[in-house]
C-alpha cells in the first residue's frame, strides 16, 4: 500500500468534503510530505506498517530538525510542531475511518501544549495615525488608503481583503461581503472613513489601474491592472508603518487584531464581535477580551490611588 496515493486521496477528501481554503490545503500537503519523506527515509512505504512507536520518533525528529546536509538547523516551535502533527492525526484518522487500517496508530499521539498567546493589537491612536500616514491623491495613494480602511473597519483577514471583487462592495459601499475560511460568507459593515476611501479608489483610481492590464473584478488592483497580491498588501502596511514612525511591529493581522479590540473597549458584544470576525467557535474570539481585561487593569493601577 503506497503512502502516496493515499495521501492524494486523503487530500482530495479533505478538498471536497471539507472545502479547506487553498492556503490551509497547502499546508495539509507540506505536513504529509514531510511525513511521508521521514517515513521513506526509515524504509517504510507501506501505511499498514505504521506502528504508534514510529509516529512518537517522527514527532521527536520535528524538534531536532536537519538539513540535507546533515548540519543541525533551529526545531520548529511548538505552534508548527502541533499543526504538522495534527495533519498526520488526520491522515491516520481518514484511513481507519475508511477501513484501509484496522487501528488508528496515531491516536494516542498528543501534539505539545501552546501557551496561550494574546493577539496583539495597536492602540486606538496609533491605528489613526497609520491610516493617517497614507497621504496624497496618486492613484496608489488612493488605493492604498482605501485598502488600510477597509482592513481595519472589517477586520477582514489579508487573503480575504484582496480576494474582494467589486461587486462584493454592496449598497453603496455601506456593506461588504467577506469569502472566509471553507468559502464561508459573511457581510460586514463599513463605516464612513472607509465608505468615502473606496468610494474615491473606484472613481480615481481603479480604472486608470485595471486599463493597465487585463480585465478582472478584483477590487484592489496591482500597478499593472493584475489583483493586488497578499505580499503585495504586505508591502503596502510595511511602507505606511515605516512612514508612520511606529514601533509596534504591524502586519496584515494587526489590523484584524486591532478591529476586534477596539470593538470590545468599546462595549460591543463578544457575539457579535465573532459573526464581524467570522469565527467559527466564540472562544477564539474570547481571547481578545483577555486584552481588553489586561488595558483596564493597567489603566486601574495607574489611576486608582490604593491600586498599588
């Protein structure tokens, strides 16, 4: 029993049943290869050989990782170490479901605990003055500062801002329909700041952008008419942090970060907050009001007179 048709087929499941994003099916693929490179390399290249003893050594070899070379190189963190092994959980999980194995020989192996990170998120005054940074009425300017807005009065994830299409743009710009992880949908108000920013990129700027090249209804176009790229938006809020002077790191998630935690300090509700962020379980939304927790509490040692 090759390893190789039947992580394909196992792939396939997981394309079609589950309907993973390209990014996460991505992920799922360097995972088992990088299993099923280690277990070739052990001489095993028949799944049903597979013993719980092999998988633990394999869990082993992610944190004393080696270059073709032989030359020690850094472990993968525990964050990595825990998704390559629940991908292999997975895979060994959809062969005894499907009857191919008798047992499930990775059952019994536990990825490391996480400590639990808090997002990160820059302050109210810091977000105003990084959108405040994109200055100008050149048509990059213009879509920059659109994108920036919309990032941050959506909380829509990098992949999902620029996988927007104009007409997901709706009612006057006053909703936009978000495609998140597993193509779910959801629709999320823009308030006035971005309204008016993507309102002046398509009458000023798209057109001149999308006559550059082929036509395509993404809404945020490149310098040659392609689709704005992820890295391509990554450079933009590199360029503008620069330009803002800040010393907070700030990436694509800052901003989604920073929607989330602004909304909370300012009494929304922890549900709702969810629906606008599009998770599905309310406790990966919980974790933003830990940051909020941990702002009031500073600010209470800093003002109350008995606090210290």
């Amino acid at each position: 029993m090759s390893l190789e048709p039947q992580v394909n087929e196992y792939l396939r499941h997981l394309t079609i049943e589950r309907g993973l994003s390209v990014n996460t099916m991505a992920a799922y693929r360097r995972d088992l290869a990088r299993y099923t490179d280690w277990l070739e390399a052990q001489g095993v290249s028949d799944a049903r050989l597979i013993t719980p003893a092999q998988i633990g050594l394999f869990a082993g070899s992610l944190r004393t990782v080696e270059r073709a070379d032989e030359t020690p190189s850094a472990p993968l963190a525990a964050s990595s170490v825990a998704r390559v092994l629940s991908s292999v959980r997975g895979f060994h999980r959809h062969l005894a479901d499907e009857g191919t194995l008798e047992t499930d020989p990775a059952r019994e192996v536990k990825p490391p605990k996480l400590a639990s990170r808090l997002p990160k998120a820059i302050t109210i005054d810091q977000m105003s003055t990084l959108l405040g940074a994109v200055t100008g009425d050149d048509i990059l300017a213009l879509r920059d500062r659109a994108l920036l807005e919309m990032l941050y009065a959506t909380g829509a994830r990098v992949s999902e801002a620029v996988g927007l299409n104009v007409d997901d743009v709706m009612d006057d710009a006053e909703i936009v329909r978000l495609v998140g992880k597993g193509s779910k949908q959801r629709v999320v108000p823009v308030g006035s700041f971005a309204r008016d920013a993507v309102d002046a990129y398509l009458v000023r700027a798209r057109p001149v952008l999308s006559a550059r090249g082929r036509a395509t209804p993404g809404l945020f176009l490149g310098q040659r008419g392609q689709r704005l790229s992820r890295q391509g938006a990554w450079l933009v809020i590199q360029s503008v942090a620069r330009r803002a002077g800040l010393e907070a790191h700030v990436s694509p998630h800052t901003f989604r970060h920073s929607f989330a935690t602004h909304l909370l300090q300012g009494g929304a509700d922890v549900r709702v907050v969810q629906d606008l962020l599009g998770h599905s379980s309310v406790a990966t939304t919980q974790l933003y009001t830990l940051v909020t927790a941990d702002t009031l509490r500073d600010m209470y040692v800093t003002a109350h007179p008995r606090a210290r």
